[in-house]
C-alpha cells in the first residue's frame, strides 16, 4: 500500500473509537469535511494483473468506491488516493431533498453491519453537476459513474430518470439507474418488466446525441427467480452496460445488534451471502451475457475474488470501511493481484465467471 494509505488506516485506527461513539450520520459528515480539503488524486493503483477492460471503459483496478459514501460529488477527486479503481457517486436526484427523518443511519458494531433509511438525502443535480464539471477540468484518474434516482415525491419518476440522463450523462463515464433503494416508497417497483422497459426507454430517449454513456442498472437483492429473468431479459434487449448486484436488503437475518429492528436497508458483513448468491443467479440466468458488478458485505481480498469468480467484473464496497478503515480498497486490490496469480490468472478479469 501507499504511503499515503498507510498513514490514513494509522490515523483512522486512532481515531476510530471517538467516531464510533458519534452518531452515524454526523460522523460520516466528519469524514467527508475531513476528506475535502485533500489534493486531487493524480494517479490510481494498478498493474497489468489488475486493469479492467468493462462497458468501453478502462479501470485501473476492479475495486471501486459504492454509492452512497460521497452522494454530492463532494470528496471524489481523493478517492483515488486509497486505492480504488472507480469511483460512483450519488444517489443524486433532479431536486435537492432532505431524505427522511433522523435517526437514518444505525451502526449494527455487532454484526459488522449498518442499516440506513436515508431516502436519497442530496443537494441536487444541479449542485452536484457543477463540482463534477470542475473535477473534469481538473481530471481524474479513474473512471466516474454518477448515481441518479427520483425525488420521492415526484409525480412522474420515469420523467425524473431522463432528467436526471440529460443532466449527468455528459459529465458521467457511465451511469448507473438506481431503481433499488428500499428508502423511497415503491421505487422498487420499477424493476418489474414492463416499468423497467419504459424506464429505460426514457433513458436511452434522454441520452447526449451521438455522446452515449453507458448505463448500469442497480437492482436490490430481494428478487425472486421470475424477477432476476425478467431483467436479464430487459437487460440483453435494451443493450444496458451492466448490472449492478446488488443494494441493501430489506430481509433481516439472525442479528446481534440493539439496531437490529431498525427500518431500512441493512448492508456489510450479513448482506454477503445473499449478495454473492444473486451475482450466482444473474450470471446463470443470462448465461454470462450480462456484464455484472457486485456489491454488497465485500470487506476482504477473498470475498472480492468469490463475486469474480462468480460472474461480476467489477466490486464495490461502502459499509466494510465503516469498520476496516480507508485502506480497505487498496488492500483488496492487492489481495485480487496475489489471488489471480495463485489461481494461474494472467489477469484478475480472466477469473470473471470461472465458478461456473
């Protein structure tokens, strides 16, 4: 690891028992203020074991920073600097909102986990679009995707979602439809086929001419086999870059924590299994003709290495930070490079789907 990176898990691993005594969400906000200030990232980890062809684009390395972490755009310039190989913001709407009322964001210490039920919490496109627009002047040296979803109460979330593509796609290396957050009332509902069929549709019609991005679709991980069919089957007739597997869950396995009954989308360590078992489920369903990037209780080399194998090109992680520090992406990289040299891999993206 860096230096850089090293200095940062150090001074976190300090600092940790005082944030960790703070409340969730004002302790992220901390984090972001402290971050901030930081010099733009000039350069990312990588190697010729761990760069990453995927949708068009180049990724230093597969491991990239989930949404939700730096929603405004506020902190990606830095980000590279601990490791990751991509970066996604948002969940960025077409108007500010405040998101639902706190508490929203509850640290489960016991079972490695955190629940969340923020609502797309952000400043806006508009906002966001200008610090992204100077970020570019700027450079970055990883690729960006930006996260759109729709006010809660908006009257026409379809119409929000082309807003939403006008706005950002030019800015945005690709973009990612959020249609799996279990915090904005029935915003779930826009993974059934039909809806998802027009949804994307006014995506594609809200695209920059002849400057198309490539779209990801992040679905949630409580889907039944006749949902994960019909949206590979969207996915392939629609021609979307990639899917994304998978948001929080709204299922509640065995849990330790005082927090546990807490409403909203439980993500980290008890999210692992069902995630991997969905990256499984959409790599056989489309017979590996779906590109794939999973998320969701990622918080080790290994269990990175096991979604690979599995079917996704990429991973992101968000929650493990909470408890392994910044340097948690970098050590992951690291961790991809040792494990597609052991298994005999050229490179990490040879792996992609060879579980199967």
């Amino acid at each position: 690891m860096s230096l850089f990176t090293s200095a940062a898990d150090a001074a976190y691993a300090l600092v940790r028992p005082i944030v960790h005594a703070t409340d969730g969400e004002a302790a992220h906000n901390l984090t972001l203020n402290a971050l901030q200030p930081l010099p733009r990232a000039r350069a990312a980890l990588t190697s010729p074991v761990l760069a990453t062809e995927f949708a068009g684009l180049h990724f230093p390395n597969p491991v990239g920073l989930a949404p939700g972490f730096d929603k405004d755009a506020r902190v990606a310039h830095a980000m590279p600097h601990f490791g990751f190989g991509f970066v996604e913001v948002g969940t960025l709407t077409p108007l500010p909102q405040d998101g639902n009322p706190r508490p929203r964001l509850f640290r489960l210490v016991e079972d490695g986990a955190v629940i969340n039920r923020m609502g797309f919490n952000n400043g806006g496109q508009a906002k966001a679009a200008e610090r992204i627009a100077c970020l570019r002047r700027h450079g970055l040296p990883v690729p960006l995707g930006i996260n759109i979803g729709a006010n809660k109460d908006s009257a026409d979330r379809i119409a929000d979602y082309a807003k939403g593509t006008a706005a950002m796609a030019p800015l945005a290396d690709y973009l990612t439809v959020n249609i799996s957050s279990p915090n904005t009332p029935g915003l779930r509902a826009l993974q059934d086929k039909g809806a998802l069929e027009a949804l994307l549709d006014g995506v594609a019609a809200a695209q920059p001419v002849g400057a198309a991005k490539p779209v990801f679709l992040k679905v949630a991980p409580d889907l039944e086999p006749a949902d994960i069919d019909n949206i590979v089957a969207v996915a392939i007739d629609k021609g979307l870059a990639a899917v994304i597997v998978s948001n929080t869950t709204i299922t509640r396995p065995a849990l330790a924590s005082r927090h546990a009954a807490e409403a909203g989308g439980l993500s980290g360590a008890p999210l692992a299994d069902l995630a991997l078992q969905r990256v499984r489920d959409f790599h056989v369903a489309s017979g590996g003709k779906v590109p794939l990037v999973a998320a969701g209780g990622i918080a080790s080399a290994d269990q990175a290495w096991e979604r690979i194998c599995a079917g996704a090109s990429l991973v992101q992680i968000y929650s493990a930070m909470v408890y392994a520090g910044p340097g948690l992406a970098a050590r992951i990289a690291h961790g991809l490079e040792r494990l597609a040299v052991r298994d005999g891999f050229a490179r990490v993206g040879d792996a992609v789907g060879s579980a199967h």
